[in-house]
C-alpha cells in the first residue's frame, strides 16, 4: 500500500470513524482500524462488533493493499502534523508515515485479523435530507434509557408509513414522538428499532451534511449512508444493529382527549420551572395548579431543608380546574425538545399524564406521567 493525501483530509477520516473502535482488552484488534486502497480510494473502517464505521477519499495510490493501525496512536500523531501532504507506505506489516520533517513507524496487523463488516442485504431504502434527521433526532434522542427487561425501550423507533417517519423513544415515564415528511419513500410500511447510541452517532457523524442520506434496512442490521458528490461512491457508511422485539404500542399511551387546555410563553414557563427545581425535594417533585377561569398556572416546590417556591405564569386557558406534579427533569426535557415559541399544555386529572406540543405544529409531541402522590 502506497498513497498520498492531505493532513487535513485523513485528520477529518480519523475523527469520523474513530467513534467505532473499541476499548475492548478481550479482543485487541477492535482497537485497531483498518486501511484499505483500491483504484485511488482510500477506505477506513472501524467497528466494535456493534456499530461499524467505513469513510472514503479520494488518494493518490502508488500501489493497493490493506493494513490495520492502532487507532489512538495513529490519531494522536496525525493530529500534531502540519496541514501538508502525508505519504503512508506499508512494508512488512508496519506503517512508515513520512510529512515534511516528520517520520514514524507504526507497528502494525494484517488485514486478515480484522473483523468482517456485514453487508446490509437491503429489504427496504429511503432517502432523507441529513440535517431533517439529525435535528428530528436531538429532540428525542436523551429520552430512552437502558432495560434489560424491556430492550425495546432502549432504543429509538424508526416508523416508515406513506411518506412519513415517525420518530418514537419512551423509557415508560416519558415519551416523545416526532414526525419526518419522507418525499420518495417506496410503498408499504416497514419499522425497526435503533439502539440509542445509534442514534447519537448518526447525529455526530451526519449533522453537519446538507444532503440526503440513504437508510438502508436489512434483516438485522441498518445502514445510513452518504455518497460524495462527484463520485458514485459511498462518502461515509454507519451500520448499526438493531434491536430485536416489538416496540410497545405507544400511540395507546398518548391521551386522546384532556380536561384542561392552555397555551404559555415556553422559555417563561421553562424559566419558572428551573426556579422551581432549585426548592424540590429528592423526588424531584413541581406542583402546578392549572386554573382556566385565571388564565393562569400557578407553580410551586418546596424542600424542608431549603423553604418553598411559588410562581405563576399566564397563558390562553380552557376547561377545569386541575391540580398535578411532574418530575421537574422530564418536566424541563419536554419544554426544551419542543421548538416553538409558545407551547400547549394538556392535562386531565393528577393520575392521567399531561402532554406537551409546540403551537402552530402537528409534527412533536411529548407525554409526561405525573407523579402520583
């Protein structure tokens, strides 16, 4: 293996795929990445057995042929060079890095020690614009949390019906749902279930691309892609396992009807809240009073160590009277995923969960169980 290409170009391929390798001790050479060149492309790849990382450039080759490196000391010697080209040849299994007055040996693996990356045999594909994605996850990509009793919930559901994506995560006490228009998405409909920290990568990989990115989804396994733009050649590839199971059925969770409706100024109300929280006690408890004939939602904490806090905010108010407490965290989490200016808050009774959903919009909604005293 013999090329040339810029500091800066493999500076970028080393910081994308380094998030697939491994801190493994039982299996070494997950920590090693692997560097594969064939006709003037560079290929990196990196994988934990979990999630699998290949990025491309274009190289100027001399000679093909694939090695493994270690990944952290190769990284942290690329980073300290100057933004000039680098030659990398590869004889004997070691790895010679040659960048103005700069040089190194790095020990290296054969290629053929390097696990095999699945090939996602595709069932279904669609395409959708990276940064839609990306921003549709952060709204709901902190809310599942790990289970081993129900793994479903430990990741995010991708929903595909009629050109629509429907972005689902729970974990039982809360739960948000975000809507995606899909313009070329094939008929039927088809789902599957991401780890969370699937989701987190596709966001840290792909959120700063203004193009489509393909999903790809197989038997068990799901592959986002980009492509570059003057090749027909894969640009970045994440593939990912899912998580097997049935997701629960959610949409049985979210309250069809309310008793009590009002619309306030969301980063007032967030700020009320934050001031709430400093006075709640371990359980993390805000109490708020809805009164519609006031307009108005009167908020209230207390702690026996540090005093009380009441506060209220006025708003566009209807129905009853209604008295409920929420964990102030999923309380905060639902006002801070929902991007308008003003925010509908519906609730029922003390028992019943509330729902939150920016005004002016159909496209996000969170639900909120109370805490029940």
């Amino acid at each position: 293996m013999n090329i040339v290409l810029l500091q800066n170009k493999l500076k970028e391929g080393l910081g994308i795929i380094g998030r697939g390798t491994s801190k493994s001790t039982s299996l070494p050479i997950l920590k090693n990445i692997l560097f594969n060149v064939k006709d003037d492309f560079l290929n990196i790849s990196a994988t934990d057995l979990e999630i699998a990382i290949k990025w491309w450039t274009l190289v100027k080759s001399g000679k093909d042929g694939s090695i493994t490196v270690p990944y952290n000391s190769l990284s942290s010697f690329v980073n300290l060079l100057p933004d000039k080209k680098i030659n990398l040849n590869v004889e004997n299994n070691n790895l010679f890095i040659d960048c103005e007055d700069y040089k190194t040996q790095i020990n290296s693996i054969s290629a053929d020690e390097f696990p095999i990356i699945p090939i996602v045999k595709e069932k279904e594909k669609v395409k959708i614009n990276s940064n839609m994605l990306c921003d549709s996850l952060l709204q709901i990509i902190d809310i599942p949390s790990l289970s081993k009793v129900k793994p479903e919930i430990s990741g995010v559901l991708f929903f595909f019906n009629k050109g629509e994506l429907k972005l689902v995560a729970t974990d039982s006490y809360r739960l948000a749902e975000k809507k995606v228009f899909i313009k070329n998405q094939t008929t039927g409909s088809f789902s599957f279930i991401i780890p969370q920290r699937t989701a987190r990568e596709v966001v840290n990989i792909f959120k700063d691309f203004s193009k489509d990115i393909d999903i790809v989804f197989g038997d068990n396994q799901i592959l986002f892609k980009v492509k570059m733009d003057d090749f027909d050649q894969s640009q970045i590839e994440l593939t990912s396992k899912i998580i097997e199971g049935n997701y629960p059925n959610y949409e049985a969770i979210i309250p069809k009807e309310y008793k009590t409706q009002i619309v306030l100024d969301r980063e007032e109300f967030l700020n009320k809240v934050k001031a709430a929280s400093v006075f709640t006690s371990k359980v993390n408890e805000v109490n708020l009073e809805f009164s519609p004939e006031q307009g108005e939602v009167v908020i209230k904490s207390s702690n026996n160590d540090l005093g009380n806090y009441t506060a209220k905010t006025s708003g566009r108010a209807e129905g009853e009277e209604v008295k409920i407490s929420f964990n102030y965290r999923f309380l905060l989490d639902g006002l801070l995923s929902t991007k308008s200016s003003e925010i509908i808050f519906e609730v029922s009774d003390e028992s019943s969960p509330g729902v939150i959903k920016p005004v002016g919009r159909s496209d996000f909604l969170y639900v909120v169980m109370p805490i029940k005293n």
